[in-house]
C-alpha cells in the first residue's frame, strides 16, 4: 500500500494458493500435479481516473511492477463517471464459516492416490476421465479506506466421467463441490456406474409433448444460477437487463420457492468478507415467492458484500480476477419429498438425469437442452429412458410453476439445491 | 513492456530438464511462459474496464513407465524451478507400468509473432478510442439498452526445452474487438454482437470499420426484437459459417482428439475409412491458417503446428495427436497438444477446424429451399463423442419459405446424431469463413481455436425455446 499512497483510494488484493490434482484417464491415474500459484492485483484513482493492473508473484520486481503498469493504465484512463469509490471498512456480521480442512492443507500425492484407487475399485464401468482438485487457498484486501482483510480456505473440487463399453455406450458423469475432503469416493463409482448403464439403455426420443420437468441438483444447479443469478444481478439490474429489474416486493416465483445467498455455512465461496473487504450475511432473495434483493458489489454501488474474485471450482489465479457480482452461496431451502415421491407425484414428465450442457439464457431465462439421458413419466411411473431430444422452457418462468422441492439437497458450485419439478416445458425429438 | 520474456529463462530450463532425466525421468520438457493482457471494456459510454495483466510461469514435465507428473512454478527463482521439477518426478512415479515410449521431434527454431502493427507499438489511448467508437455507433435507437464495446490483446512468450535437445521459442499475438448491444421493448429483451478476432496484430482493429460493426451490431439487436418464436421438429437447416463451425467443432473435432480415440471414448473410435457424411463434405484442422485465432507455430509440447484432414468428400480420414496420443496409436504427432497455460494440463485440443468450401452460392441455397431455417450466429455449444450428437445454441435465425426468407426468429438449438446430420448435408456455399472463440474440454482448460466454414444445408432437429 505504501507505494500507492498519494492516490485518491487505492487498493490490493493478493491472492495465494497450493494446488495438487490428480487425473484418471481411462480408469487408471494418469497425472498428479503441484502447483503453487499468487499474484497481485492493483487498483487506484485519481480524479475520477481509474487504473489497475495484475501481475502473477513470478519474480522480485512482481510488485513495482504491477504498481507501473497501473499508474500508466490510471494515465490513460477518462474520467469515470459511474465510479463512487473502493469498499468501506466494517465490522464481520457473521461467524468464520468452516471452510478450512487441515487434510487439504496438507495433503500428499499419496492421499490422492488412494483416494482415486477407492473410486476406480467401486466403478464397474471405464472412468475415461476424472479429476479431483484440492487446494489451501489465502487471500487479502487492503485499501486506503482502512480496509484490511483476510481470508483463507480450502477447495476441493471433483469431476468424474463414466462409459460403458459395446454398441451403444453409455456416458455418466458426477461432479463434487465443496471445502472439505468429504468427498466419498465409493458413493460417486457406483453413481458412475449406475449412470453409465442408464444412459446406454437410452432410447431416442421422437415427437414432441409438453410435460413437467424434474430437475436434479446436478441439472438445476447451472439453470438456476445463469437465470436466478443474473436476474437478481444487481448490475443487470443497473443496467436494465434484468427481467426482475422492477420486481423488488412482487411475486416472481411460486409461493413453495424461498431462496437464501448464505455465506454462513460450509460453501465454496462462504466467507465472511468478500473480495473487497466488504462483510458479507445472510441475504434473502426469494421469500415465498417474492423478490427480496438484488446482489451487488462496491462498482454497483451500496455493495452487498458479493464483489467476489474467487471461483467455486478454481483457486489458480484468482488475483487476475476484476471482482465482479457472485451469489456466495444461493440455497435453496428444501421441501419433505425424495426424488421417487415426485417422480410419484408427477403425471406426465420427464426426469432429467444428464443434459448436455445445462444452463439457461442470463437475459431471457429461456433454454433449449440436448437431453443425454432422461427418464419417461406417465401417472407417477417411470415408463423408458430416453435421449437425443430438446427439453425447452423459460427457467424465469419455470420458478413460477414449480410442482415439487425435493429434501436432496447437494452443492453446485455456488448454489445448494434439490430436486425440484416443473410443470410447463415442452420435448421435441425426431 | 514490463518484466522478462519466457526465453530470458532458457538456462534454467535446460538445468531442469536434466534434473528431471538425472532424478529418472524417461523424457521431460520444461516450458516457460509469460503472458501479457490489455483489455478495455465500455458500457453505454462509460470504461468499464482497463487493465493490464502480467502472468507468468513455468510448466515441468516428466515422463515415467507412461505416466506425466507436472510441477507448475508461479516463479521464475531457480530453486523454485528445480523444486517444480523434483515434484514432477515425484509425482510421475506410482504402480503399475507401461513401456510406452514417446517420439518427440527435436526442433530448433525462434519464431516472432507474424504482425504487422504489434499492439506494443500502438498507444493504449487508440486501444480506448476504438472501443468508445464501438460503444458509440451503437447508439442508434433508444430501445438499445446496453451499448457494450471492448478490445483484448494477449501476448505469450513461449520457451520450451526438452531431453531429445529441442530448443524453442515463439511468441503468439490475439487482437479482437467486438461490440455487443442489447435491446428490449420493455417486454422482451435480445442483443447481437460482431467484431473481429486474430492472431495478427493491431491492424485488425484499423482496418476495421468499427462505426459500421458498431452500428449493425445496434441495428440487428433492436430488429430481432421483432423475431418470432422458432419452430420445433426434424427439419432442414441452412447453417451459417459459424454455426457449421460450430457443428465441424462440436459434432466431429472432439470427437477426433486423440485422447477420446485411446480411451474409446469417441464415436469415430475405429472410423478411418468409414463413411461419416455425404460426399459434399470435407473437413480440416489446421493450426497453421494465417491469422485465423486457432492458429499456433507450436503446440505446448513444442511439435510444429500442421493440417491434419478429418473428413474427405465423407470419408474419415484421422485424428488430431499429442506426444502420448501419437505413440499410443502409433502416429506422427500432429502439433494438437495444447493447453491453457503453463499451470494447467496438455491435452489433445483443436486449433482452427472447418468444413471445406462447396459449389453454391448462399442466396441459391436459399432460394433451393421449400421450408427451412437459416442461421444467424452462434451461443454456443457442446460435444457428446461418446453418443455421437451434438447441441449448438444459435443466437437468431430466418424462417425460409418457398425459396424466400419469411421473417426472422428467436434463438434456438439444433441437436441430432453427427453422422446422420454430415450425410445429409447436400449443399455447400463457396464462401469459408472462420470464428474466433474460446473451447474446453469438459468444462475448463479453455485454448483458443477458431471454428468455421460454408453455409451448408443439412436436416437436423430444431428446438425453439421459450
């Protein structure tokens, strides 16, 4: 901070991280690597003049560096109007959440290794690609408001593939988000496994009806946070680009819906301030159907505490990262039914068990997925599996015909979810 | 410029690398890299962003009874390096073994980026006008609610050294620019985007005509407030040069890297030979097309870039290999093995991949057209080389009627199973263009490529969505 005084605000934020990661390609492991990764990010004003600029820790000269390169940047820069300064000290208004494991901090190779023999030994089908990825990961805000902060956590991130082999081969995938190196190896092989033979069982879908939807967390998880997400963005809604954007205190969803950002609990980006030194709370964004907040961060003005640099899934270079608005954590809150009371519970639908690629338009909530294994509903049973076909909706319209909410709830990414149904969407096939 | 260039470090690289073959490695190559980002950004005539970034580092690799083990540095510091080297022994070793060997080319070459006006050379003061030009030229309607300019430039230094005696560095130049605007009647809300990308340097951005791109760009956003719903079922499509770049990606390149072939993971596992399209089609990948955004002199294991042919008139002719792909299969690497940076894992990955040219004209396409949909620009899409489908979201599209356009409509999303969509493709357009974008695999380790082609007509299931 010392060679950036005499700016109007300034302000640093350095980030570290030690990553190890292990890969298995074609069920046995491949890879492991090590990576130590930090950098430095510097912004400054001057006059209603912005510069900024990062550099990665690789040498001595790191931070003149970078504090050179933004003071040419501020140089450059036009008077901006939008900018009302860098975040304000303030008091944690909550606990330090539990995001900090010990076995990830110092774990080896080995521990690895043993835990990638335990997921290979209980998949019965080939595992063409899978990684897990874990990290201790500490960053730091200062600014010359007086903002001083510090985080730490932990990251452990799995992704997994899963094949059968033969004429029709199946595909199954399994992901893991989270802090701690909870992940239960044996569990995700046979979900591999039991995910691979469906899919190889699939049959093409042809024609085209309307039906509901039953959206698993590994499905929904994306929707929700690339339609939810960016409607409740409080730069879409600056900026006019948010469906919601006159909606504060109206109904938006159905009166069953309740969603919650809570940086409280064990969550990939939980912390108890963000990447701007902001605090962060518990914030509710849906409340029985009703708008409730936008998120915001310190560019958006009046920050909500989610100026996040961070990824859920990546440690590596998070100082290169402009903050930008996240849901630190965006939960769900849960109903009283399992998976097979709403497959019970639904008529006529589809349960999804793998898109694609799942995810909604951020303007305009639509979607259009490429079903790759999807499961047949006719009066409460489920009647053959399917694939090759187009589930389309609108996920800012589906929020508000919402048939069911499970009690799964899993973490994806940024958000913790359930299964939930849908009622409305439409499949089209050959 | 700021700080070194990645070739500043060659000693230490070659000290590493014999490190790595004394500690027991069968073959080891060390990379180091630095890489160099301006990037401005506006929003309804206000910077939003301005920023350079420096990031830099050192990739280690070691090779041992078939398996790697990496050791990624964030440091240039000796120690740190020879650390990361150790760590990459360390971390190939492990049961189970295999005398797979791997057949690298001993290269000696350093290669300066082909640019005519390198982005060093230009004031960052240009870089921000041409973005608020952008931004301007789309102010042309008030229902355009975000009027969105930006321009990047990156610049990597690559130096690479390895225990066959290669000795390489290269430098790779990416300009783009683009506008975006999104427009909405209060109801609906669509945007549009245009703008050129590269591997040349500054003179993209001077010879284009940004007014022009900027204006369109408004123009085309505010028109498609006016689309229609797009229709559903198993119908003919006419897609546009970058949604048939994004079926050559989508359908048929993932499919074809090497490692989904060694894993039989991909669909054209055993496909050489085979027919997998109509006559009419032919495709590529090439990462040595001049300019184009995939385009590389060397992959990250320092293998010349080449043209590997995927399709010939409907015939599947190969794949696109890394070092490990190549030996598995016993073929010549093809310069495929790329990755995102020095921290991140080499895969099999695709440069610039297109679909050939054909013998029509676009307007006699459409024109030969009863009932069908033409495509206007892509979203996005994903591959599926276990299945053999695909999905591609495109951003807009025509409703072609009778030979004639009849009207535009909304964003939707094709799918269907690759071959049968490449066998029934019976026209192409003469004129190839490619886009610049950004592919992972899986879902991270993003390279830049490029994807493209003709217009070509083919049926294929078409979603509307909501």
């Amino acid at each position: 901070m010392q060679a950036l005084s005499g700016y109007d605000q300034a302000e640093v934020y350095v980030s570290s991280a030690t990553v190890h990661t292990i890969y298995i390609d074609d069920s046995r492991i491949s890879n492991i690597e090590t990576k130590v990764d930090s950098g430095l990010m510097v912004r400054m004003s001057e006059d209603g003049r912005l510069g900024k600029a990062s550099v990665s820790l690789n040498r001595d000269s790191a931070v003149s560096d970078c504090v050179s390169m933004a003071r040419a940047v501020l140089r450059y820069s036009p008077v901006n109007g939008e900018f009302t300064g860098y975040a304000q000290p303030g008091q944690a208004r909550i606990a330090v959440p539990d995001v900090w494991d010990e076995r990830v901090e110092s774990v080896e190779p080995e521990d690895l290794r043993e835990i990638a023999k335990v997921l290979i030994d209980n998949c019965d089908v080939d595992i063409p690609r899978a990684q897990i990825r874990v990290s201790a990961n500490e960053g730091c805000t200062m600014n010359s408001n007086g903002v001083d902060v510090h985080h730490r956590s932990t990251l452990v991130y799995g992704h997994f593939t899963s094949m059968t082999v033969g004429d029709h081969p199946g595909e199954g995938m399994e992901t893991y988000h989270g802090t701690h190196l909870d992940l239960d190896p044996e569990w995700i092989g046979r979900e591999l496994t039991r995910k691979a033979r469906a899919a190889s069982v699939c049959r093409e879908f042809k024609g085209s009806e309307s039906l509901s939807m039953i959206l698993p967390p590994s499905e929904l998880g994306d929707m929700l946070t690339s339609s939810v997400g960016a409607a409740v963005d409080g730069e879409n809604r600056k900026y006019g680009r948010s469906m919601w954007r006159d909606s504060l205190g109206e109904r938006v969803a159905s009166e069953c819906l309740s969603i919650t950002d809570d940086p409280t609990v064990p969550a990939p980006l939980s912390c108890v301030f963000d990447d701007e030194g902001v605090p962060t709370e518990r914030r509710p964004l849906i409340e029985n159907g009703v708008l409730r907040g936008f998120l915001r961060d310190s560019f958006c003005g009046d920050s909500t505490g989610n100026g996040m640099r961070r990824s859920s899934v990546e440690a590596q270079g998070a100082y290169e990262r402009t903050p930008v608005i996240k849901p630190l954590n965006m939960v769900v809150a849960p109903g009283r039914m399992s998976r097979e009371d709403i497959v019970a519970e639904t008529d006529h639908g589809i349960l999804v068990e793998k898109f694609a690629w799942p995810e909604a338009d951020e303007l305009t909530g639509r979607f259009g997925l490429n079903v790759r294994c999807g499961y047949l509903i006719r009066r409460g049973e489920i009647v053959g599996t399917v694939n090759n076909a187009l589930l389309m909706g609108n996920m800012l319209d589906a929020v508000s015909n919402v048939e069911c909410i499970g009690d799964d709830v899993r973490q994806m990414g940024v958000v913790s979810v359930p299964t939930m149904s849908f009622s409305g969407a439409e499949l089209v096939g050959n | 410029m700021t700080g070194q260039r990645a070739d500043d470090y060659q000693d230490v690289l070659e000290s590493a690398v014999g490190h790595m073959q004394d500690m027991g490695a069968e073959f080891s190559d060390a990379r180091s890299q630095t890489i160099r980002v301006t990037g401005v950004s506006s929003m309804n005539g206000e910077l939003r962003q301005l920023v350079e970034k420096a990031t830099g580092g050192v990739c280690l690799r070691a090779w041992i009874g078939g398996r790697w083990g990496y050791g990624t540095a964030t440091s240039f510091d000796r120690a740190d390096i020879m650390s990361a080297a150790a760590s990459a022994v360390a971390n190939a070793r492990g049961d189970g073994k295999s005398d797979l060997h791997l057949e690298p080319a001993s290269v000696r070459r350093h290669i300066d980026a082909r640019v005519r006006i390198h982005p060093d050379s230009v004031d960052l003061s240009e870089k921000i006008s041409a973005v608020l030009d952008l931004d301007r030229a789309q102010a042309v309607d008030d229902r355009v609610i975000n009027r969105m300019g930006s321009y990047s430039e990156e610049i990597k230094d690559n130096c690479l050294v390895n225990s066959v005696g290669s000795d390489i560095s290269w430098q790779e130049v990416r300009t783009l620019c683009r506008a975006m605007s999104v427009a909405s009647d209060g109801q609906r809300m669509e945007r549009y985007y245009d703008g050129p990308d590269s591997t040349l340097g500054f003179e993209v951005v001077r010879d284009t005509d940004l007014e022009e791109v900027g204006r369109t760009t408004a123009e085309e956003a505010v028109a498609t407030l006016s689309a229609e719903r797009a229709p559903s079922g198993h119908m003919t499509v006419i897609s546009d040069p970058m949604v048939s770049g994004l079926l050559a990606h989508e359908a048929m390149g993932h499919a074809s890297e090497g490692d989904e072939i060694t894993k039989r993971r991909s669909f054209l596992t055993g496909a050489v030979g085979r027919r997998v399209a109509s006559d009419v089609v032919s495709m590529y990948d090439d990462g040595t097309v001049h300019g184009a955004h995939g385009s590389v002199p060397f992959d990250d294991e320092g293998t010349p870039s080449s043209r590997t042919q995927i399709i010939d008139h409907g015939e599947y002719t190969g794949y696109m290999h890394s070092l490990e792909t190549a030996s598995q299969l016993g073929c010549r690497p093809t310069g495929n093995g790329r990755s995102e940076n020095y921290g991140k894992r080499v895969w099999v990955r695709m440069t610039n991949t297109f679909f050939a040219p054909g013998e029509w004209d676009r307007d006699e396409l459409i024109a030969d057209t009863r009932d069908g949909i033409l495509c206007d620009k892509m979203v996005n899409g994903m591959e599926d080389p276990v299945g053999g489908c695909f999905e591609a979201k495109c951003l807009r599209g025509f409703r072609i009627r009778n030979g004639e356009i009849a009207g535009m409509v909304q964003s939707f999303t094709l799918t269907g199973r690759s071959v049968d969509i490449l066998t029934s493709a019976d026209a192409l357009s003469r004129e190839v263009v490619l886009d610049g974008g950004m592919c992972g695999k899986g879902i991270e380790d993003w390279v830049r490529v490029s994807s493209g082609g003709p217009y070509m007509r083919a049926r294929m299931i078409v979603g509307g969505g909501q």
